[in-house]
C-alpha cells in the first residue's frame, strides 16, 4: 500500500447511541466512498435535499457544539468528535449515514469511533492525498479567546490553552503533534462540563442526552463521575479533540501550527473562515511522490503525514 494514497474504510462501520443535546436515538453508518469526495453526510431520515457536506462552508451554529447544514437547512449536530476520528485515522473519503439531526455522543469521546476505524481497516485508494500548506499567520482574537495558524514544514501542531474559573479545570495547557505524537489521550478525553451550567444548558432545552456516562461533571472541587478523570489533563485534551474534528472541515490534512487559547467551534470556524478568504493564506497540492520538493518533506516525516 502506497503511503501517498487517499483512504477510504475497508467496510461499513455502524454505531447506535443517545444524542447528547436532543437525546434522541441515533443510528450512524460509516460507509467507504470514492476518491475525491471527502466526508459527507446523509440524512437517510429524509427522502431529498438530505445531503451536507463536511465544509466550514456550511457550520451554521458552533456555540456548544460543530453543527453543519446544506442550503436547504438540513442539518446534522456535534459532529466533531466523528471528524477528529477520521483525520486522526487517515479517512480522507466516506459517507456518514445518520437518522436524525444529531451524531450519537456514545461516551463523550473520540474512543468508539476510532476502535471502529481501525477494527475494520483502511482501504487504500487510487489518488494522491491532498495537503492545505498554511503560506501566511492568520490570526482571531475575540475578548480573551484566541487563536492563530502559522506556516509550519511538514507537521500540524495544536498548542491550547484553557483557564476555567473552577479549582479542578483551573489553566491546563497541551501542545500535540496530530501526526506524530500518540493521540490516545486525545482521542480519550471526554467532553465536560460544569455542575452549575447543566440546569443552565436544560432550561435552552439542550444537553438532554447528557449523562456521567458520557461527559465530565465538575462541581467545585469534586469530579462527579465515579472514576474520576481519564487523563491528566482531560479538560484540555478534549479542547485539542474538538480543534482536530473543526479543523478537518477544510477538506484536507493541513500543514500548520495552530496556537489557541480559550477557544473553541466558533473561534476555529472563523479562523477557517479567514484562512480560506485570501488564496495567498495557503495553498492545496496533491502529493505525489514524483513532485515533492525536498525541501519541504523527506520520506520519514511524509509518512507520519500519510
Ligand atoms: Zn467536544
């Protein structure tokens, strides 16, 4: 198998589960799909106009969670922690069947959907993958929040930061190379929240799906959940979790150093955004094996890329 190829799943992955903001049962299928034409979602719920594609293009809310939408308001929600899975696992191409308007939370984590992935296997498939090399820094600042994508040789770095006013959150930092390091503890870590924000998120009828079996409950100094955390820094590394899933609605893998700090969906929306309004912000090549400049990748490093 070529290391420069695009990849598809070797067979149908379906998953069923709770949805954390409707709570309603959602049955998803991951099915392989021709090269070229990246991650697309289908509502099989409807009978037309059921077709979104993943694109920042199409985020039509990102304040709690990535929700996307086609032109005819067809929409599917929390999306992201399916997305970070598929580019952490090189999908580059496949079809999300699903059957209501929300993805299933399963445990608030990346975990199911990435054993999935790889107890069926990739299929590798006849195009060059393609790359967004960042050319020129891009940065969103809002209040305290921030976040800026910079050029970078050959890797993605996400370095986040968070400070919660909470003494068990408090300021936690990670800095992650997505093609290099061992994800395990981001793909692990679960989306959380605090005690006092759930009656809060209850009374905007959301979060109804949500549960100790799939997100964290801080309340003051105390985690909730019987089992504590599942890593040090959890909170931060489910942060660099969402950015990964955000981030792949480029439509590619990108080469970049990514700085952030408080941030979240609509911040990393809005950078995409900004980053894709001017062609001299980056720029989309195939990689062959024949057109690579030396330059820029020696085989080692294009391998933990492809
Ligand atoms: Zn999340």
């Amino acid at each position: 198998m070529s290391i420069l190829l695009q990849n598809t799943i070797n067979a149908p992955i379906e998953l069923k589960g709770i949805t954390l903001h409707k709570g309603k049962i959602a049955n998803l299928k991951i099915l392989p799909s021709p090269p070229n034409t990246g991650i697309t979602f289908k509502r099989v719920d409807l009978k037309t106009d059921n077709i979104i594609n993943a694109s920042f293009q199409n985020v039509s809310e990102a304040t709690l969670c990535t929700t996307i939408s086609n032109s005819n308001g067809v929409s599917v929600s929390t999306i992201e922690h399916l997305m970070a899975a598929l580019y952490g696992k090189n999908i580059d191409n496949a079809i999300i069947e699903i059957d209501t308007d929300e993805v299933p939370i399963l445990d608030g984590s990346s975990k199911d959907f990435v054993q999935a992935i790889e107890k069926v296997g990739l299929k590798s498939q006849s195009s060059p993958i393609k790359i967004i090399k960042i050319l020129k820094k891009v940065e969103i600042k809002n209040g305290n929040k921030k976040i800026s994508i910079e050029p970078s040789k050959t890797t993605l770095e996400i370095d986040f930061e968070i400070d919660f006013n909470n003494p068990i959150i408090g300021k936690q930092r990670n800095n992650v190379n997505v093609y290099e390091s061992d994800l395990n503890d981001i793909y692990n870590s679960r989306t959380f929240c605090l005690y006092e924000d759930i009656e809060r998120l209850r009374e905007m009828n959301l979060a109804k799906g949500g549960s100790l079996q799939n997100a964290v409950v801080v309340k003051n100094d105390e985690v909730l959940n019987n089992d504590g955390l599942r890593n040090d820094k959890e909170f931060v590394n489910h942060k660099i979790l969402d950015c990964i899933g955000d981030l792949y609605l480029s439509g590619h893998k990108i080469v970049a150093k990514i700085v952030c700090s408080q941030g979240g969906h609509k911040l990393t929306n809005e950078l995409l955004r900004k980053v894709f309004s001017n062609n001299e912000n980056f720029s989309i090549f195939e990689l062959k094996e024949k057109i690579i400049p030396h330059s820029f990748l020696n085989k080692a490093q294009l391998k933990s890329i492809a």
